[in-house]
C-alpha cells in the first residue's frame, strides 16, 4: 500500500483513506483507532510518519477531541504509536517490521466507498445507474457466442466499432471504424490514454471542479494539474486558451456537457473557440462524453440509432479525443467503453491496451452491439428516470434542507450543492455516522477550491432519495463546524 504523504497542514490524504471508518458498531475512538491500525499494518502510514494534532483531526472527522484522543491512546498502548510532548504522534518504528514494495492506489472516498463491505449506508458518492434496463438481460438471455474466435480482440470488435463510429456519423462527426478504440469502460480509456500521453512533470489542463477519477489518474502519472475555473457556463474557455498558449500542456481534459460534477453545459461558440486554439497549440484535447447523452430536454429528440439531435459533439469543430461510455446509460456493470480519435493514435492505444488485458470482455461486446442496434428505447427510459430523479432530490433538499443551494441542471446525474457554513470533508464524515456517502466538492477541485460543496448524484429511486435527505438533514442538525478551514489541499498530496 502507498504511503500517506501527510504534514501538519495537510490532513485531508489521511481523512480519505480512512473512507467509512466510522459506519461501523461500537464506540467511535475504537472504530478509529481499528482503521488507523489497519493502515499502519499495511504500510499506508509508514514507520515515523507523524500523525495530525488532537484538534485538527478532530475537526476533519467532525467528532470530539476526546475521540481522537482515545484513539491515538489505544494504538499508543499496543506499540503503534509513539506520543510526546512537543513532537505530537507518530507511528512507532517497530510498527511494520519488513517493507513492502510500493504500489499506487487510489484515495479518493468516491472509489473507496465501492471497496467497502456493504452496509446500512446509501451511497450518493459515485454515481451509476443501480438498476440494469429489461433490454440488457434481453440482449444476455439471446446472446450466442461465435465460433472459432480466440475472444482476444485488443481494439474490440469490428462489429461494435463499427456501431459505435456509426454514432458519430450520425451526429455529423464523420468517423470510421478505425477511429475506435473498445475499453473496459470509460475509466479505462481514460488510464490508457494518460499512460500513452503523459510523463512525469507534464502539464496538464484540468476544470476545477472536474471528474475526481481523472484526478487520480494524472496524479498516478505524475503530471501536474493546471486547474481553469468552471462558471455557469463550464470552464472559463478564454482562461483555458491562455493557459494552454503559456504552458502548452501534454494534454487538455474537458467535460463540456453536462460536466461532472456542476451539470453545467459549454455554450457552441465556446467549445469550437476551445477546440480551435487546442488544435493551433498542438494541444491533445480529450471530451469526456460519458454523460452527454443524458439531456432532461423532452424537445431533445433523437434519431433512430437513439442518438441525441440536440447537443453538437466538440469532435465536429476538429480533431478531437473523445472518451465515452454505455454504464452511465445502460448500468454500471456493463464494462463498455471507447475512445475515439485519429488512427494512428488509436492503434497505439491498442496496443497498450494488449499489454493491459488483452481486450474487453467479449460477451458485453456482443450485448453493446445489440443494445445500439435499437438504443431510442433504453435512452429515452434512462432520460426520464433521471429527471424524475433530479426533480425529486432538488425537492427533498429544498424541503429538509432549505438553506442548502443548489442550481437545476438540464442533463446529467449529479447535484452541486453549496453549505450554507462549514466544509464538505467534514460534514462529509459526520454524514457517514447518519449512513449516508457523499462526495465532498475539494476531492474534485485542483484549485483548492469547492470547499463548501458537495457531489449528490440522483439516480436512485425516490424512496431512497428521500430517506438519503432525511439523514443528511439529520447530520446538518448536529453539524457544528470549527472555522472556515483552509483551501483545501488533497489536490496536491494524493498521488
């Protein structure tokens, strides 16, 4: 496990590896002490490492010094810590006996939470539809495997990349085969693309806030965030423009609709101008379109392939690396992905990704091709049911929360919700002990920014929404936080 980069200053690494430490049974310090003891054996906090102060760490976790206190006691008595006067805590030097090697790993709380055991808590941290169409075991139920085939397909099959160029076409996007790349989700294509494109050291263009997945993945590699605002009408184009001309980053990574997590959606003129300068600067540009399928709009019609007329794709102002997804609209479990972009960068691509797995699993590739074979129905479903969603939780908020503010959006999954006082890293914490995940907004933020926001996504049935605003409601009644903290930092020690 990797090491937990911590100093004085900077806790929030430490409060996001802890994840759901506090959701258990029992009393709190010996649930935190059970979490911390767990880190400590395996290596994430190292020998020497110093812990945060009594009250600092108190504040993050949103619990009573006495917590803390009784924690680092507890471990203090087993020989995992070592408390003095005038040094603070650190781990004890005996504590982990052999080194292990290092190995890099996620600390962000939206992937942490799918790693824990499951419980009482609702999960509105990552958001994926929960709950698979009636087409998709359809398509499972009449699937036929072919004959002859090794099942190895590294760039997918020819038939889904070609159903999927079909989508671009139909969008005015002008796409062959060639041009597609098949992932194991869209994660995946976005991992393949930072390991080809990027190297430690390099610059790259991020919104602030932006998708926290990404975030991990250019921290893995080392680059470095160059962060450009995100306003009400998505990122700050004539911003991004200046920052590409002064630092020519290695790569620019946008999500003009819908963006993930403010629902915001970039005007036209705004992303041909952003295309264009990317182009003239030699910028690869990557589009995250997971999410842009799914528009409220009921005037958004569709073509028969069930793709939206509304909405012009950034690929149709020039060349473009787009990286989208069937988990946001079909289910989450469907690992389909893809990457489009020029040939020859998706054949390197390819061959990465032969290095990696060999090709994506080849029964949900024959399911993907039947799905877009008639997608109008399952789109139109997904639509209406996250606008149903959307609606209800926006609500909810309003009725048990109505100090909280949060802006409508037009497409998409999640809510941005501001607090009214206090942080989102806290009051996250204090959420988990009242069963509810939620993704605090500096975990999205390369700026630092976002403190006082959340990530809520609306994608489960309104039972759950409603019952999920009822315990948040209940945390925000005890909710008493210190100070207004510091900008955040988890940006720049997660890595």
């Amino acid at each position: 496990m990797e090491p937990i980069s911590l100093s004085p200053h900077t806790i929030d690494a430490l409060v996001a590896r802890l994840g759901r430490w506090s959701a258990g049974r029992g009393p709190l310090y010996l649930l935190l002490a059970a979490r911390l003891r767990r880190l400590i054996d395996e290596g994430a906090l190292p020998p020497g490492a110093a812990l945060p102060p009594d009250r600092r760490l108190a504040a993050a976790l949103a619990v009573g010094r006495t917590t803390v206190v009784a924690a680092y006691d507890t471990l203090r008595q087993e020989g995992r810590l070592v408390r003095r006067q005038g040094s603070g805590t650190r781990v004890a030097r005996a504590a982990l006996a052999p080194e292990r090697p290092r190995v890099t790993e996620t600390s962000n709380p939206l992937f942490l939470h799918l790693l824990e055991s499951p419980d009482d808590v609702i999960l509105l941290s990552c958001a994926a539809p929960s709950q698979p169409p009636p087409e998709l075991a359809e398509a499972y139920n009449s699937l036929v495997l072919p004959d002859a085939d090794l099942g190895y397909h590294p760039a997918g099959l020819g038939a889904l990349r070609a159903a999927v160029a079909a989508r671009y076409e139909a969008r005015g996007v002008p796409t062959g085969p060639e041009r597609i790349l098949v992932t194991t989700g869209a994660q995946q294509g976005l991992s393949l693309l930072t390991r080809l494109l990027l190297a430690p050291g390099d610059g790259v263009l991020v919104e602030a806030p932006t998708y926290p997945g990404a975030l991990d993945l250019f921290r893995e590699a080392a680059a470095v965030p160059l962060p450009v605002a995100v306003g009400p009408d998505g990122v700050d184009v004539a911003e991004a423009v200046r920052v590409m001309e002064r630092h020519r980053p290695a790569l620019a990574y946008v999500v003009p609709r819908f963006q993930n997590p403010t629902g915001t959606v970039l005007p036209p003129l705004a992303a041909r101008r952003l295309v264009e300068a990317a182009n003239a600067l030699g910028v690869p540009l990557v589009d995250d379109e997971v999410l842009a399928d799914l528009a409220f709009d009921a005037d958004a019609t569709t073509t028969p392939a069930g793709v939206p007329s509304a909405g012009v794709p950034s690929a149709a102002y020039g060349e473009v690396i787009s990286v989208g997804s069937l988990s946001k609209v079909v289910w989450g479990g469907l690992r389909i992905g893809w990457v489009r972009g020029p040939a020859p960068l998706i054949a390197r691509l390819a061959r990465l990704k032969a290095l990696h797995d060999l090709g994506s699993d080849l029964p949900s590739q024959l399911v993907a091709i039947r799905l877009l074979d008639d997608f109008a129905p399952v789109l139109a479903a997904r639509t209406a049911a996250v606008r149903a969603g959307h609606d209800h939780l926006r609500a909810e908020l309003a009725r048990r929360l109505p100090s909280w503010s949060c802006a409508p959006t037009t497409g998409g999954q999640t809510l941005w919700v501001r607090l009214p006082h206090g942080d989102g890293v806290s009051f996250a914490q204090l959420a988990l002990r009242h069963g509810v995940a939620v993704l605090p907004g500096a975990t999205a933020d390369a700026l630092g920014g976002s403190l006082r926001h959340l990530r809520l996504h609306f994608l489960a049935p309104p039972e759950v929404l409603t019952e999920a605003v009822r315990r948040l409601a209940a945390a925000w009644a005890e909710y008493a936080p210190g100070p207004d903290p510091e900008r955040a930092s988890l940006h720049a020690i997660v890595v």
